[in-house]
C-alpha cells in the first residue's frame, strides 16, 4: 500500500519538476494532485475522546488495585481505543487486552491507537454488541466497561451483566465507570443535566440508578459492589462473579 502511494506520488511530481525546469510556474494540477496523494498517505483513523485524558490515570489507579495480576481483560464499548491502550502501557505488562465495539471506525481507532503507542499486549479489536445473545469469545478473566450503560438502551445493561456471567470465573471482575443515581436523586447538578441531555438524544438512554444496577447485577449471579467515588462525579463500581 505504501510503496503503490510512493511511486503514485513520484509520477505526481515528476511532471511538475519537468514543468518547472521549462517555465519556472507550478502546474496548479499537478500540485492538487500531489496534495491529495499526500493526505492520502498520511491519514489517521484515530479518533480522541477529551474526557479519556481526564478520567484515565484515575481509573487506571483504582483497576491496579482490583484486576488480577495476569489473565485477559476484556473491554466493553471500548470506543476510541485512547482507554485501552493506556491501561495496556500502565499496569501490570502481564495482562493481555481484549477490547471490543460494534462499531467498525471505534474498532479502525482503536487498532490504530494501538499500533501508534506500540503496545504488544492488546489484541485486535473485535465487533461486540453488549445486548447480543452471543458474544465472539468463551472466557475472560475480568471484564471492564467505561461510560456505556447510560448512552445505551437498558436492554445492552442486561446484556453485559448476561455476558459477563457467562464469561467470568468464580470471583471475577466486572468494572463499570460512569456516572449513576444514587437513592433515586442525582449525585450533582451537572449530571442531573447530563441526564436530561442524554434524555432528549434518546428516550432509552439516560443516567441509571446504582440500585438498579446492582439489583441486575445480583439477578447474574454478582455480589453487592465495591463503590468509589471518582471525579467529576463519577463513580467506579467493582462487582465480583459468586460461584455457581
């Protein structure tokens, strides 16, 4: 692919250097096509969400003290790619990343972040609907999903707590961040506005209630969550699979 654009950008410029030598005026053409042919060579497919660069070393930190030392971890709605590459690069080198979204440009981002930051321990991003019946792997040892159930419909909520408990072992992690109701009242004025923003987007999205979640989450075979407060009114939830 790089050698076709290279020796398509030299016959491009060919034209112009003989141009000039004759007249010493730029052929107009030749320099669009030449500037077309250089954009083509240099396109980013990432994409950059700014509140990754606000929420990320604080996620990673409460992650490191929850996710198992080795073992695959498996990212939900992984969106840009700018989360998992950073937790692949900060904590423990002997986890292995499996990030995921049924989108298919988050999915070209987050590979191309990936070769960017040159991390060896993320895997190929695959297609994963939370709410599918079926998800395109048997097993994880942990499980992280990053502001997904509040612009989501319910139904992807009852899906990942269903995927999950299919996939996790005994005491394994899920780990939800976002921001959640808590005794039926939002936790800030600007998520009680995030909320009703989200509302309007989509009638089935929306800040979910903790109790709500954590009611599901039992429903799946999970124990009450761990809840840490975060900023920006955020919170982590830290659930672990009970047997059976």
């Amino acid at each position: 692919m790089a050698g076709n654009a290279t020796a398509s950008l030299l016959e491009a410029i060919a034209p112009l250097r003989m141009r000039r030598q004759a007249s010493r005026r730029p052929d107009l053409q030749c320099q669009m096509r030449f500037a077309v042919l250089r954009r083509q060579m240099t396109t980013d497919v990432r994409l950059r969400a700014p509140a990754t660069a606000r929420n990320r070393d604080h996620i990673a930190t409460v992650l490191g003290r929850y996710l198992p030392s080795t073992g695959l971890v498996l990212e939900i709605a992984s969106g840009t790619g700018e989360h998992v590459t950073h937790f692949a690069r900060t904590l423990n080198a002997n986890l292995t990343f499996q990030p995921s979204d049924p989108d298919a440009s988050a999915r070209a981002s987050i590979d191309a972040w990936v070769e960017a930051t040159g991390v060896r321990n993320v895997l190929p991003a695959v297609a994963l609907d939370a709410s599918a019946d079926t998800w395109p792997m048997q097993r994880a040892d942990a499980i992280v999903c990053i502001n997904m159930i509040h612009i989501a419909p319910w139904e992807a909520a009852i899906g990942l707590m269903r995927g999950a408990a299919r996939l996790l072992p005994f005491d394994g992690l899920l780990y939800l961040y976002g921001p959640y109701r808590r005794d039926g009242h939002h936790t800030a004025p600007s998520n009680d506005a995030f909320d009703r923003g989200l509302r309007l987007q989509n009638s089935k999205w929306g800040v979910r209630d903790l109790e709500a979640v954590a009611e599901l989450a039992s429903a799946h075979g999970f124990g009450q969550p761990i809840v840490e407060e975060m900023p920006a009114n955020n919170l982590s939830l830290i659930f672990r699979r009970n047997g059976g």
